[in-house]
C-alpha cells in the first residue's frame, strides 16, 4: 500500500473486489471475489446509453484496539435500495449486500490503513448490463464492490473551504433523481464544479430550481449554525439523504442544542451574517465527515464565516463521529459493526 501521506481520495485501489450478478429468470446468483480486474460490457449495455447506474459511498476503519469495522451499513445498503427503485433497477437484498462487502475487507484487510483520519472507502456501484437498444429498464444488472485506501477528501485536509454560490445551474429538480446516488447527478453538477474550481473555490453551493433555497455544498449536506438555531435544509425530494447528515442531527439533539430541518434562503443567511449571528457553515459526507466552510461568495458577495477557520460545533461533531469510527468514543446510537 503507498505511504498513507500520498493517498489522497480515491487514487489507488486494492486488490480484490466483489461482484454479483442479477438476471431476471435467475435473480441474484455467482456472487464472487475477484481480483481487481476491468469489465468485460456488451456495448449495448443499458447503463452506456441510458445511465443505468447508481452507487454508494461508504467507510471501513481500522479501529485504535485493532477491529476492523463498517459504518452504518445498512443506511448506505437502503439507500441504494431506494435508489434502484426510483432507478427502476433490481438491487441486492441489504444482508447479501453487507456480507459481500465484509467478505471483501476481510480478503483486502491489509488494505485498511491504520492512521487516524484515513480508513478504506468503499465504492458498492449498481449497472444496467442488458444489452438492449429499446428505452426501458434493463433485465440484467451487475453489482460490484471496490475499496480505496483514502486520507484527505480535500486538499484543504480539516481546514475550511471555500465555496462559489451557484446562481445559474442546478444539480437537481423535484421530481427528478437529486435523492439518489444516480451517476447521472455528478455528470450534472461537474460544469458548476470546474468553473467555481477556476475562481479558487473548492466547491458549489447548490439551490433549488429557483435559486431560492439552499439544498448542498458539492457532495455534501450543508449546516448553518446561527446564534439559536443550527439549520439544515428538509429533504425534499432533490436533496441526498446523507449518512452524515444523519448522523449530526442525532448528536446535536443528543447535545441538546436546537437544531431544525427547514427550508433556507441565502437572503436568511446573509441577513444573519450582517446581523452577525452566522457563527458557523460545515459540510457533512462520508469522505470528509465534517467539513467547515470558510467563505461563500457569489458575483455580488462574499462572506467570510468565523474568521474562515474551524469553529467549535463543527469541531466538537467532527471529534463525535470520528471518535466512534474509530473506536475512541462509546458507540452509542450502534453506528459500527465488526467486519
Ligand atoms: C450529493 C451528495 N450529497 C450529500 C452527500 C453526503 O452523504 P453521506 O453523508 O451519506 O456521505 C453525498 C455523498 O457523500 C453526496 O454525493
């Protein structure tokens, strides 16, 4: 394995990986693990033409006592569950999903890294393999499992990004697929990404069709910490689920502070910025668990939040959960299961 300095996301790949194959007169049959190996797909395949495929994102750590343990992976196994239906794609029962991915990391346990703030990512992907020109859902699916020894999702590491304000493309409608981990809604978002990236800024923050409310930061769900209320926006439909998200909104309640699940205006948050009760912005994903925000700015703002460095909620949750992961902090809620 490289010297965990230089792993980075999602670079490197371990050696095996786990596959699954899905026919209708079969169902689920010759799950295996495999070395790590390119695909053999039918070019008529539905998920080259039609965008069959949907994916999750998910953790394995190697403890401070030596386990070796996922995080929550039921919630990403019924979350890809609930995609494949909107998908209209057949998905692996939740058990057999989870015992494939713990028998892969106990083949590639040598792959889990040990140093605190990296662990294993896991990428558990769902395709359409019917080769089939006609617009409708495929008969055939593959499901396959690969692991990436990772550190730092950002280059930025812990310390706060930077984040352009999206006033123009959106990543997602209701009524569309924003809830899912559907490729199709990265290819969406990446012309927003690269042109925010030429401005120096890490990330988008996405709104809703209108460019009314706040849905995102890049692949992350977005807090807001004001003077008496923590805000996150509601799930409506075209807003990603987040393990994460998840995750803070039991802590904080746990933590006995008022946090919300709400629509919010970037009116709300510059109205409380000038007033100067914005005292915090963070992210929260799987890669960087928690991730501050430093700056938002558009064309005609910008807004430096805390003095563009870490503040003390996001740093408090940040050492919560990744306390649990990695088996430093008492696991109250069952979010790890030994692999
Ligand atoms: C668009 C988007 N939003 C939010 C998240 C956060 O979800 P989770 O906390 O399950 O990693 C992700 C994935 O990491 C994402 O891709």
């Amino acid at each position: 394995m490289p010297d965990v300095k230089n792993l980075g996301f999602g670079k490197y790949f371990s050696d095996h990986m786990f596959q699954l194959n899905y026919a209708t007169s079969k169902g689920w049959h010759n799950g295996r693990i495999t070395p790590y190996q390119p695909l053999a797909i039918d070019p008529a395949a539905t998920v080259l033409h039609y965008g069959q495929a949907l994916f999750e994102g998910m953790k394995c750590f190697r403890q401070t006592q030596g386990d070796l343990v996922l995080f929550r992976p039921e919630y990403n196994a019924m979350r890809l569950q609930n995609g494949a239906d909107r998908l209209c794609m057949e998905a692996p029962p939740v058990e057999i999903m989870i015992e494939g991915i713990r028998q892969l990391v106990r083949v590639d346990q040598a792959w889990v890294p040990k140093e605190r703030g990296s662990s294993l990512y896991l990428r558990p992907t769902l395709i359409g393999m019917e080769a089939f020109l006609g617009v409708r859902p495929a008969s055939e699916y593959l499901f396959f499992v690969i692991c990436s020894p990772v550190s730092s999702y950002y280059s930025e590491g812990a310390d706060p990004i930077k984040i352009w304000v999206e006033d123009t493309f959106i990543r997602a409608a209701p009524g569309g697929l924003g809830a899912t981990k559907a490729g199709a809604n990265y290819a969406a978002s990446l012309k927003a990404a690269l042109v925010a990236k030429e401005k120096g800024y890490a990330q988008v923050l996405w709104q809703n069709v209108t460019h009314q409310s706040i849905e995102e930061v890049g692949t992350m769900n977005v807090f807001f910490v004001f003077e008496n209320e923590i805000v996150t926006p509601a799930l409506n439909g075209s807003i990603l689920p987040g393990g994460v998200r998840d995750c803070v909104l039991k802590l904080l309640k746990h933590m006995g502070l008022p946090v919300t699940e709400r629509e919010l205006s970037m009116d709300e948050v510059r109205a409380a910025y000038q007033k100067g009760t914005l005292k915090e912005v963070f992210g929260t994903g799987t890669a960087a668990v928690i991730s501050p925000v430093g700056e938002l700015s558009s064309n005609s703002y910008k807004m430096v939040i805390n003095e563009g460095v870490r503040g003390p909620i996001a740093t408090e949750l940040y050492n919560h959960i990744t306390g649990i992961q990695y088996g430093e902090k008492e696991d109250i809620f069952g979010w790890v299961q030994k692999v």
